[in-house]
C-alpha cells in the first residue's frame, strides 16, 4: 500500500473532525437556512463546516482540487482531487435527530483512493484506503454474510412517486423481511450500517434527487474494504462518479437478483 494514501487518509480525518466540530457547536442554535434547488435546503452550518474541512485539507495539500456540494470547485493541474460533503443530512440536522455526518473522498482519475465519513454526534470515524480494511475508530469493520432476504435487515429510502415503492412493499409482504427501516438523513452514515453489520443491504431509489459523488464515493470505498458492495439497478458496480438515482449498498452474500427482480429500466421516478 502506498504510504502517502495512509498520510491522505489521516488528513482526511482531521478534516472531516474539523468539519464535525462545526456540526456539534451549532447543534442548539437558531440557523440560517437557504432554499438550493429542488426543495434542497442549506444552513449556515453547512458553510462554516465547509469553510473548516477546505482550510485543513488546503494547508496540506494547496495542490489538489476541491469539489464541494457547498463551495463548488477549485480546479488545479494536480492529478488529485478531494470530494466533500460539509454536511450530509442538512435536514435531519434542521430537524435534530442527528443523522448527519461529514463525507471526505480523495480521487484520482474516477478512482477513489480514500473515504472518510464522520457522524460527529456519535464521535464515529470510519475511514479506509483503496485495497486496505475499513475501520471505525481504529477497529475493523465487516459486513454480515447473510443471504436470505428473509432474514435480511434492510433500510429503504425511496421516494412516494417512485415506482420501486409498489415492488418493495410486494417484497416485504411475500418474503416477509426481518426488519425494514426508512431512514432519511445522511445517506453515507446508512451505507456505514451496512459496512458495520447492523444492516444487510440499503436501497436508495429518487431519480429527481440523484445522489452526487459528495453523497456517496467515500461510503462506497468504506462498503468495499468491508467485503461488501455498491450496485446499481443491475447488479453492477456503481459509478460513483456519475450522479445515481439509484442505489443498493449489500454484503457480499445478499440474493440481489431476487430483490431486484422485476425493478424495470428508469422505473424510478422519484
């Protein structure tokens, strides 16, 4: 393993704290919040945590580019690129139920060679580098190996429009699930369940709000070198570098084919 991805990945982690430390501060107070596109929200917060996370990972590396969801992209000549996400979950933090978290990705030609995602709120760091073991707080994390649905824990995150609904609600019914959860919030912190067993498999469907390589690249990486995968409606690996409004983050045992039997072609349109 390349030495300077582990140095990578410590300033990543410094970052994403930097960043998390915004998060718990501003916690109780009253916010600035700002309408993005598509009913997409931003808060004051968001700001100053990007602000904090770009100043640690510009003092080490004033080389590389930056893309943000909130600050947009500092292009350089450098052949590496860090992807952030200031907050991930602006509205289940609005609400404060304390499912966000801070997502940092380091890439290089559409390959991702370290993923840190921070859930402040539970002083949770997990982090990996390309090839190497996820780890959270410094303790390996591994995916469950179980491969039946029946007795699979999954979270569902689609949207009420989406056409993928009629054929989960079928699945749950005929193959009756353990356990189903809809969670909102930070879709990096459930594909982290997943990476540390508490979930089988996580399925994102909204094709009207695709998620972005902010949303996704690091917790992919961290899915990864916890044996599991990314997919996509095929049961392909996920490009994700490309905005995807669909997603199905599993171990690497789970019966896809079955769950995503019948799932048509753009079905989704939420």
């Amino acid at each position: 393993m390349d030495k300077a991805w582990q140095e990578f990945r410590k300033v990543a982690e410094e970052a994403a704290i930097a960043g998390g430390r915004l998060l718990l501060e501003h916690r109780f107070a009253p916010l600035e919040i700002t309408l993005k596109d598509r009913q997409e929200v931003v808060t004051n917060v968001d700001t100053l945590a990007d602000a904090a996370i770009s100043s640690v990972l510009s003092r080490y590396y004033p080389d590389h580019s930056i893309i943000s969801e909130e600050s947009g992209m500092r292009t350089t000549a450098s052949p590496y690129t860090w992807i952030v996400d200031p907050l991930d979950g602006t509205e289940s933090y609005i609400r404060g139920q304390h499912f966000s978290s801070v997502t940092i990705a380091l890439t290089t030609a559409d390959r991702t060679l370290v993923g840190v995602v921070y859930h402040p709120f539970n002083d949770e760091i997990y982090s990996a580098v390309a090839g190497d073991a996820t780890m959270v707080n410094g303790h390996p994390m591994q995916v469950t190996n179980i491969s039946d649905l029946k007795q699979a824990r999954l979270i569902l995150d689609y949207s009420p429009r989406d056409d993928l609904r009629h054929h989960l609600q079928t699945m749950e019914w005929e193959r009756g699930f353990k356990q189903t959860f809809r969670i909102g919030g930070s879709v990096a912190l459930n594909m982290c369940l997943v990476a540390k067993g508490a979930a089988e498999g996580y399925m994102y469907g909204r094709v009207r709000n695709r998620l972005k390589s902010w949303d996704i690249a690091a917790a992919a990486l961290l899915v990864q070198g916890a044996g599991g995968r990314v997919l996509d409606r095929y049961a392909q690996p996920l490009d994700t570098h490309q905005p995807q409004g669909f997603l199905l983050c599993c171990n690497a045992t789970l019966d896809v084919q079955t769950l995503l039997h019948d799932i048509a072609p753009g079905a989704a349109h939420g």
